[in-house]
C-alpha cells in the first residue's frame, strides 16, 4: 500500500455465494446436447464412481479416499450417498480457481521483509501511488472469468442473480500522475513475467483530473485516507468531465494507437525495488499489437538465469515484486489499464 494505507482494491461484495441449483424444467432432456457439460469438458479422467443411490443419510461411507502420496484422484468403487455429494460440493466452493486480479486481494501486496527493505522512502525511490484505482463494468471483488466455478451477476442491483454471464472486465487505471503500482507475483521459476494492458481505456480519469503532480504532492505522506469516504467518491465521480459516464475498457470508435500513445511516452518497469527497465514509446508500441480481440501483452519481465537454476524438488518458485509507472509530460492524464499478470 501507499504510506498512507491506500491501495486500489474491490470493496463490493456479491450478495450470495455457491453453485446456482438448475431448475427442474431446464433439465437437459436424456439424448440432447448438454452445451454446458462441453463448456466445463475437463482432460482429466473420470473418477472410478459406483454410480448406484445409496439413501443412507449419515452412515454411508464418504465413497472417496485417498492414501499420504497417492494419486488425489484416486477413488475406491463406494456407493455415493447424499452426505458424500453434500460434503464434495462444499469442497468445491472452498477450492476455488487460484485467480487473483490486480487490486482484487488484500495479498497482492505481500513480499518478504528483504524486499522493502530495498526500498528506501524517499521521493527518487519505488513508493506505491494513490491515484491507481479498480474499475469494471461490475466493480465487485468476485471471480467472473468463464471457468466452471465463475459467480457473475450476483451483485446486489442484478436484474437476475441467476443470469450468470460470463462478462465482466475489470482493470487497475492510472496515468502519469498515479505514481507506481506495486504488486506482488508470488511463484516465478521460469523467469517469466507478462502483463495484458490496454492502451485505449484510460480517457477521463477523474481522480486525478486536479492533480498537477505526482500522487498530488503527497508521496510520502502518511495520514490514513479515509475508506468509506474514498468509496462514496469513487462511485460518484466515476465520470467524464462533460458529466456522461466513464465506462474504461470499451474501445471507442475512431481510437488509435498512434492517438492515444503520446510522442514522449515511457513506462518504467521495477524489479523488486529497483530499476529494471524504461520502456521508449518506439519499443512498448511493437507490443500494442492484439493476439486475439483486446488482448495485448507485454513482456515486462524476462529472466532466462531463473529457468536455468538448480531448484529444489518442490520448489514452486519465489515472489517477485513488480513496479510499474507511466511517464508522459505532454499529457500526464492519458491514462492505461492493467487487466491480467501472467506469469511461469
């Protein structure tokens, strides 16, 4: 977080949690196409199950086992009874798929005690900013990502808790002015390091439409900001300046790469507390280019030392603490978005 406490997170929650039940009617007829079952199609095998009823409420073996080492998979030929299928599907709510969005997660920010300590406060060294902030067209802290374990549109003014559409798009934006954004990638071994930015998403960024410099003149200022009043003022001022909605993450007709990336563009990229590399507009524009539809990646971390050391069996990697800043004298307000860190 900032010295002051702040940093960008979700604060609205759904208003439910767990498996929507599908209603009778909606059944998929014995013979048809289950289009849902080939949505959620796994490669891993079945599991050994006797599909047989056993109407036993508590006393009917919990049908799986498994033995310290063995496959987690493995299953011994028990009759499931309605306890076991209770008890499997409050498993699968508390094994949730491990994706973490930027600013989603109070963890973002844990790194080791070595790792700030590298960090100095002073106004030449690697501070978190306050003018980063989350947004997405449903602004709540849940998975919607289309996996089989997505809740979407459970927030508390849905029209229809069980619409579940997977659509959802949520982002951390900031502009020259919002200082660094510091997060925490937790497992690197491969030395890789990817992160997804838009380019066209960060016009109207009202929280630091006053500001004339950096996090506002108050780096290194450490009085608490105030949670709730931050929140009211988010939702409020989420707005152009004419007063017509800011939606970020919508590419608007007519935008250009070439319009929306000014001449004297760098983006400086920090590793572990320390300068790892100033991205030239010449350079980071050769990357703006989209593999599939709205998706550009950057490489902003690559180290073939990591791959190549002599790690323990076991070992899932290290954390690497990233830093990242945009710097644009012409246009300190044109802002980007940071959607998705990918890493190995």
């Amino acid at each position: 977080p900032a010295p002051n406490g702040y940093k960008p997170k979700f604060t609205k929650q759904n208003v439910y949690s767990g498996f929507d039940l599908l209603p009778y009617k909606q059944k998929i007829p014995d013979g048809e196409i289950d289009v849902h079952a080939i949505a959620i199609a796994t490669t891993f095998p079945p599991p050994e199950l006797n599909h047989e009823w056993e109407e036993n409420e508590e006393d009917a073996p919990t049908n799986v086992t498994s033995a310290e080492g063995a496959d987690r998979r493995m299953a011994v030929t028990e009759k499931p009874s309605r306890k076991w299928l209770r008890e499997a599907s409050e498993k699968a709510f508390r094994h949730k798929p491990k994706i973490q969005y930027v600013g989603a997660v109070e963890r973002v920010n844990e790194v080791p005690n070595k790792l700030h300590e590298t960090r100095k406060l002073d106004e030449e060294s690697i501070v978190p900013g306050r003018g980063w902030y989350t947004h997405g067209w449903k602004e709540v802290d849940s998975t919607c990502d289309g996996s089989p374990m997505a809740e979407c549109e459970r927030e508390a003014n849905s029209k229809c808790l069980m619409y579940g559409a997977n659509d959802n798009h949520k982002e951390v934006t900031g502009n020259s002015l919002s200082g660094w954004l510091v997060f925490t990638v937790p497992k690197v071994k491969e030395g890789v390091i990817l992160v997804r930015m838009e380019w066209w998403c960060g016009l109207g960024d009202a929280l630091t439409k006053d500001w004339t410099e950096v996090n506002n003149g108050m780096t290194l200022d450490e009085t608490p900001y105030n949670d709730t009043s931050r929140h009211l003022w988010m939702e409020d001022h989420h707005r152009f300046g004419d007063g017509t909605d800011y939606m970020p993450g919508r590419k608007l007709g007519g935008a250009s790469v070439e319009g929306l990336v000014p001449q004297d563009f760098k983006m400086d990229v920090a590793i572990n507390g320390k300068l790892h590399k100033t991205w030239e507009r010449e350079e980071w524009l050769k990357y703006a280019g989209e593999a599939s539809k709205n998706c550009a990646v950057w490489p902003i971390f690559v180290d073939e030392s990591m791959a190549m050391r002599d790690w323990k069996e076991g070992d899932e990697g290290e954390p690497v603490e990233v830093a990242i800043r945009f710097r644009i004298e012409s246009e300190p307000q044109r802002g980007y978005c940071i959607s998705h860190v990918y890493y190995a």
